[in-house]
C-alpha cells in the first residue's frame, strides 16, 4: 500500500508539472500574439508616414484670416503689370495656383473650378474674381492666354473675361504669395515637373484667406457658402444667411457641416414665430363681428 501511495504520488507530481509547462507556454505565446496585434498600428503608421523623396515639404498649411500681399508684381494675360491689390477692393476672390504646362493635376483643378463655377448662380465678374496664378516663372503671358481663352469660353457667361485672371510672374513674387498662403510645392528635376497638393482658396475683399478648398472637387454649395462668408453677407440670399447659420466650416476637411444645435434652435424659433402668428390671426377672427 505504502509503495502504491508513493508511484500515485508521483504520478499526480508529473501531471502537475506538464500542466504547469503547458500554461507557461500557452500564456507566453498569448503574449507574444498581444505584443504583435499592438505593434502592427505603429508598424503600419510608420510605413504609410515614409513618403517618397519627391513628396517630402509637399503640402497646404492654413493661413486662416492672414492677409496676402498685395502689392506683388504679376503680368497678366496680354503682358501688361499688374498688382495683385488690383482685383481686390469690391469682390471675394476666389484664387488658384497652377502651372500652365502641367500634364495633368492643374488640369484637372482648374476642370473641377470650371464645373463649380458653372453650378453657381453667382457669376465671375459680378459677384466674384476669380485669379489663377502660375506657380513656374517659365511661364508666359502667352500660355496664360491660352488658358484663359479656353476657361472663359467653356465658362460661356458673358463677363467672364473680364472677371478671370490668368497671372504670371516672377520667382521673387511666386515665392510671397505661395508662402504667404501656406502652398508648398517642389521641382523634380528627373520629370521635369512640380510636385505640389492641390486646393482653392477664398479671400475677402480686403485680401485675407476665408477658407480652403481641397482636391480636384469642390462642391458648389461649399464654395457659394464660402464666397458669402468671405464677402461679410454682403452678396448671396436670405437662404445663404440661414445656410451659413446651420452650417459650420470645418478647417480640417474644407468643408461645411451641419450644426445640430444651430437647426434645432433656429426649428425652434421657426416654431415659436408660427404659433405666435397663428394665435395672432385667431384673436383677430374673434375679434370681428360675426
């Protein structure tokens, strides 16, 4: 009995450690899978956050509400100097940088400006400038023109021309007006080309940055927004006026979002302004002799 109890013993003894073994396994590896499902968002975040050479300094940092200068020297489309402060004063301004021989990006901006305009009510030259401005001092007055012609023309208002600006320069007054607001772009010498991102910017008639618009697209009622914000209500709607009061520009996405609290507040002043009529009207009826 005695030599049974021992091997029993010993016995319980081996299980107890394999078990024990078996733990220790299976808790190391269930760490090792915790630190590896922890490690693949910062693996994954530092792969995606190495960008090529060529897009390294690329990119749009805001200049909210700073004044741009006006007193650059640029040539327009028939050669002619100009001031930038010359097509401020009156209107918003809706400003773009380009370059006129890009193969396809600046293309496809001043296409999206094209298609946005077209679905305004607002028109180029009366209620808004618009100046686009090349951002390569190669370019000439001549390849301005050209542009302008086309963009005017597809544009097919008249006072179009009159109200777009094709702008050259030089590297000097390229330099202040793509600093001034916040446009960073890059050569490439191997293409040829300009690496550069991509927006619209509205100013105020003064000459300071109201809003920016990103990528290729903008949506109209974003930019309409932006252009009555920008012009102190003094162009636009009553409806544009209770727009811009539920709506909230957003500096992060370019874009305009609904205010909740902003509807409820104006549903419930609307509500309140029916019922104080309607109570009005039946005072009234009861006041008249039947």
């Amino acid at each position: 009995m005695r030599i049974q109890s021992v091997g029993i013993t010993n016995h319980s003894e081996v299980e107890n450690r394999s078990w024990n073994f078996r733990w220790a396994l299976l808790s190391a590896a269930f760490v090792l899978i915790v630190i590896g499902i922890l490690s693949v968002p910062k693996i994954f975040l530092a792969q995606t956050n190495r960008l090529p050479a060529q897009l390294q300094g690329i990119g749009i940092d805001q200049r909210l509400n700073e004044a741009v200068p006006l007193d650059l020297k640029f040539r327009d489309e028939s050669g002619k100097e100009v001031q930038l402060g010359d097509y401020f004063g009156n209107k918003p301004v809706l400003l773009s940088l380009v370059y006129y021989d890009c193969p396809m990006l600046c293309t496809e901006v001043l296409n999206g400006m094209l298609h946005t305009m077209r679905n305004l009510t607002f028109t180029i030259g009366k209620e808004f400038e618009v100046v686009t401005v090349s951002f390569d001092p190669k370019d000439t007055p001549a390849m301005a023109e050209a542009r302008k012609k086309m963009y005017a023309g597809l544009y097919g208002r008249p006072g179009a021309e009159a109200g777009w600006h094709f702008l050259t320069g030089s590297q000097d007054s390229i330099n202040r007006l793509t600093q001034s607001v916040g446009f960073r772009y890059a050569y490439d010498p191997q293409t040829g080309q300009f690496n550069h991102a991509t927006a619209i910017m509205v100013l105020t008639p003064q000459g300071r940055i109201s809003k920016y618009f990103y990528g290729i697209t903008y949506l109209p009622r974003d930019v309409r927004l932006g252009l009555v914000d920008a012009s102190n209500h003094r162009i636009g709607t009553p409806v544009d006026a209770i727009l811009l009061f539920c709506c909230q520009y957003d500096p992060l996405t370019g874009k305009y979002g609904l205010v909740i609290s902003r509807v409820i507040d104006l549903a419930c002043g609307a509500t309140v302004l029916g019922l104080g009529m309607f109570m009005m009207i039946m005072f009234r009826k009861e006041r008249q002799p039947r």
